[in-house]
C-alpha cells in the first residue's frame, strides 16, 4: 500500500471542507410545495466520509448536487474551505470536485483512457504528465493499463465501468468525492468489493467524501459519520454507531432496524462496541479470535459455535480487543432520543 | 432500348453526371448551413421544434414542378432558382434528424459531462455532438439522396445535370438517353448512401459501439 502512495506522481490536494449553511432548495415547477432541500446546516470535515441516506425524494441527491452547483441554493450558502461556492463560476468549481454517479456515467464514444484523462483535459496539462497519471489511476483501482487503456465502455462489466468513473473522478486530485449511487446497478457481491476498493482508496488518499445512498448497510460500511434526510430535512447527523444505537426518531429507529435486534447487529462495527484488553493480558492461543473489518453478528456467531466465553478481536493480526454476550446484548438494545427541537 | 447512348456517349454522360454532383452537393451544403442551426434550435426548444418541423414537412409536399415555376418570377431560370428549391426540401431531413439526434443523448452521459466540469460549449462539441453525429449523418444521407433524385427534375428550368437526358429523351422519343440518364442517376444515389453509411460506421460512437459487440 505504501509503495502505491510513493507511485503517485502527484499529491493529492489537500482535503476540502464543506460548510452547508441554511441551506433551502426549491424548483420552478413545485408551485409551493415543500422545497426539495429545507434549510439544511451541516459541516463536514476535511477528509470525511460522510454518507447522505434517507428514502427516494428526500433531497439526498439534490443536496449533494447543490454542492458542486449542479444546482444553485435558492438561498442559504454553500462554503467550499470557507469561500462560498457561488463565487465561483460552475464549472470551474466543478473541475476540482470528483463526481461519480451510477453507472459511472462514462462517455460512451471515449476510450477508458480517454475518459479517465476529460478533467486533465479541461485543466490543461500537457500529454504526457495526463498519460502517466491514466496509467497510475487505472493501475490503482484495480484495471492494467496494458489491457484497458484503449477499452470502450461497452466492452466493460459494470463494476469495471464504475472503477473508470472513479478513477475519472479522482484524476485531477480533487479535495473533494462526491457519489451518488454509485454501486446501486451493481449486483451484491461487486458491491461489497467495491465498497472495501472505496474505503481503502479513502484511507490512502484521504481526500473529503459525500456519498449518497438508500442502503443503510452500505451507509454503516463506509461512512464517518452519516446525515439521515426525510423530506428536505437532516433528521440525523452522527458516527453510523450513534444512529443505529441513539436513532434520533421513529423514522431513524425505522430504517436502522431498531426493533430487529440480529439486523442492528448484522450493522454495528465490532471495533466500535468491543472491550478493550488489559494491558499485559495474556491471550492464551487456543482463544477463538476473529479479524476485523468485522460487524457484531458473524462475531456473535462464533461465539455461540465455538462455546467460549469472549471472541478476541484482532487488527492487523494483532489483539486489540474482545467481545462477549453482554458486551453484545448491550450493543443490541436501542435507545430511541428524546425528541429534540433542531 | 440500350445501353448504345450510354456506351457511345460516356463522354457526355460524365459531364453531366459532375454537373448533377455539382448541383446536388451545393444545395445539400447550404441546406446544412441553415439546418445546423435550426437543429440545434428545436432541439433546445421542443416548443418551437414542433411547429419548425411542420413547415418544413408542408414545404416538402409541395409538388416539385410547381415549386420550380413559382420561383421563376423572381429568381429566374437556371442553377440558382434549382438550388433554393432543393436545399429548402432538404430541410425536413436535417433539422428533424439533428434535432433528435441531439435530443437522444443519454441525460446520464451529459450530466457526468457537467460534472467533470465542462462548460456548455465544451459538453457540446465534446459529448453531445458525438454522439448526436450517427442519427445526423443518417439524416444527411436521405436528404443527399432525396437531392439526387429530385435534381433530375431541375433540368426543367435549365439547371442542367443527368434531367437533361430524361427530358432530350421524352422531347425526342429517345429511349436509351433516359435509360442513360436512369442508370446514371441510380447509381449516383446508390453510391451516395453507401458513402454516407461508410461515414456513419467510421464515427467514435459507432466504433465503440462495435467494440462492445465484438
């Protein structure tokens, strides 16, 4: 992984904060319906990875399109590393955020390299640092240049055509990924791939992440924090531990499952509910242990196949922690929050 | 009937095939000058694509050897008056096939090209245009051949091309001249579409789109 970084022959910019400040979104032709987005604060952090989820027509997607002005606020402000968006023309903005949507929405009649070289392209670099740095992005996500350079989209899976579109988006080195859906055509098993590919991706780039999705596992696999939105609101905004433990309402308890008690904890990160180990402890060898990544359920599992009293929790081979029934049972009750006024 | 006139005249074939190239050619180019920019117009505006495309089909029904006549008071006889008349039916074609060709593109496709950060100018030249382009040139080729086979007609006002054999042979009962003329007609349609479709194949999208197939 190391040696990858070092590959790149270019740092990645520095990642970018985005302040969304009372935001409020209305189109033309809703009369005086609700606005899409209804007065949306949040902040996320340089180099976040922050998941928008909530059912369709929630204003997930025309949230994360306002931020790189695919549309504009009807009011409120938008603050890119605290300069308001708007002072920007669009798609001078737009050249320094990456923007991934499903499919990858790759041009058809382009070549992968083709492709991967558009935002290069409009920035003006020269042939031969842009051919250099399709072959480091295409070598990165997982396609040899050798063999993909001069492939079509059509001739791609569409986990490959979504690789593409990630490596399009992250050529110019943007302080900012946004994502919507990505991985929603994509059958489960490239899913899950991807996933990790993306999480992994953002550990050694580290660049700001907004990703929009209706799949509450895919939110908890892959977000900091997570902004739950119902009709143009933010209902919720925490670590994915927090919302499904302390889901702020019904309607957050709701889609985390809260009354299904093997769903939360097919969702909760064992990392995130484990005990610590004592320093010094010795664990006897013949201790069943498992790695993570790892959520709660499969560790639940083990502890009830093997008999033992607690599953050690490794990271990186080395023990960090460990689980047993009450440290479970007490990950698998909610509490719902009383009702707040924000 | 024979071949005779055509074999013993090849000569005078040829030139007045190159005349019918010539005529042809230029009214199809100035139909493109105007029918550009009326494409790219009703493809933007589907509120005055409907109305624009029904003029140009009514203009297209006009019976060619009354449109011809009605043109000779003011323009006269000759190349000029043939030109106008062809490039105006050529119309119809063009603009109805630019329009929806540019319409056609994949939403998706165009809104990945805003979101690399493209200006309108350059998600146009770069993606809508390509991939606009085979339903475009398909509508170049009916209208080139449409152009071809009613250019026979502008002989009739002395436009020249490959109507004057169709029209010497009607005036002198000659019927190799217009089994002559036919045949050349014919095959400078055939030879046309068969460029044009050459064309089509040979743009990025068609080529890609082969790709996926093979």
């Amino acid at each position: 992984m190391a040696n990858q970084r070092a590959a790149l022959s270019t740092d990645f910019n520095t990642a970018t904060e985005i302040r969304i400040d009372h935001v409020v979104k209305r189109f033309d032709n809703d009369g005086d319906a609700r606005p899409a987005v209804n007065n949306v604060s949040l902040t996320i952090e340089p180099g976040e990875f922050v998941v928008l989820i909530g059912p369709s027509g929630c204003g997930k997607t025309t949230l994360l399109k306002l931020i790189n002005r695919l549309y504009d606020p009807t009011s409120g402000t938008i603050y890119i590393d605290g300069t308001p968006s708007q002072s920007l023309p669009g798609s001078e903005l737009r050249r320094h955020m990456g923007y991934v949507i499903q499919q990858g929405g790759l041009f058809p009649h382009y070549t992968v390299a083709e492709n991967v070289a558009v935002v290069p392209g409009l920035l003006g670099w020269d042939k031969a640092r842009t051919g250099v740095r399709v072959d480091e992005l295409l070598e990165l996500v997982g396609l040899p240049p050798a063999e993909y350079r001069t492939r079509y989209p059509a001739q791609l899976s569409g986990g490959q055509q979504q690789r593409v579109g990630i490596a399009r988006a992250i050529a110019a080195s943007p302080g900012t990924l946004l994502m919507d859906e990505p991985f929603g055509a994509l059958d489960a098993i490239t899913r899950g791939r991807l996933q990790v590919e993306l999480c992994d991706l953002h550990d050694r780039l580290g660049q700001t992440i907004v990703f929009v999705t209706h799949d509450i596992d895919e939110a908890a696999s892959l977000a900091d924090r997570i902004a739950v939105m119902r009709e143009g609101r933010v209902l919720q905004y925490d670590t994915a531990l927090n919302i499904i433990m302390r889901p702020a309402d019904e309607f957050v308890a709701n889609l985390v499952g809260a009354d299904d008690n093997m769903r939360r904890l097919s969702l909760v990160s064992a990392a995130a509910v484990m005990s610590p180990l004592e320093i010094g402890e010795v664990i006897a060898p013949v201790e069943p242990a498992i790695d993570l990544p790892i959520r709660v359920l499969p560790v639940l599992n083990q502890l009830l196949e093997s008999g033992a009293p607690r599953i050690i929790i490794r990271d990186a081979g080395a023990p960090v922690g460990y689980l047993d029934l009450a440290a479970i049972q007490a990950a698998s009750v909610p509490r719902i929050q009383a009702q707040s006024t924000s | 009937m024979s071949l005779d006139y055509l074999f013993r005249r090849w000569g005078r074939v040829w030139e007045l095939t190159v005349e019918h190239i010539t005529l042809s050619a230029s009214a199809v180019l100035i139909a493109l000058l105007l029918a550009v920019p009326l494409g790219v117009i009703a493809a933007r505006n589907p509120r005055i694509s409907t109305p624009l495309l029904g003029v140009l089909g009514a203009i297209y029904t006009i019976p060619s050897l009354a449109f011809l006549a009605l043109l000779i008071p003011s323009l006269g006889i000759g190349r000029r008056p043939a030109i106008v008349v062809l490039a105006a039916y050529a119309q119809i074609f063009l603009v109805r096939n630019i329009a929806i060709g540019l319409r056609g593109v994949d939403l998706a496709t165009m809104e990945a090209a805003t979101g690399t950060g493209m200006t309108r100018w350059q998600q146009f030249i770069k993606v809508r245009w390509p991939l606009a382009l085979p339903v475009m040139i398909a509508g170049l080729r009916t209208a080139s051949v449409t152009t071809i086979s009613l250019a026979t007609i502008a002989a009739w006002i002395g436009a020249g091309g490959l109507g004057t054999l169709l029209f010497e042979g009607i005036t002198r009962d000659d019927p190799d001249r217009i089994l002559a003329g036919a045949i050349a007609i014919t095959a400078l349609a055939l030879i046309t579409d068969a460029l044009l479709r050459l064309a089509v194949s040979m743009t990025a999208i068609a080529r890609a789109r082969r790709a996926g197939r093979a």
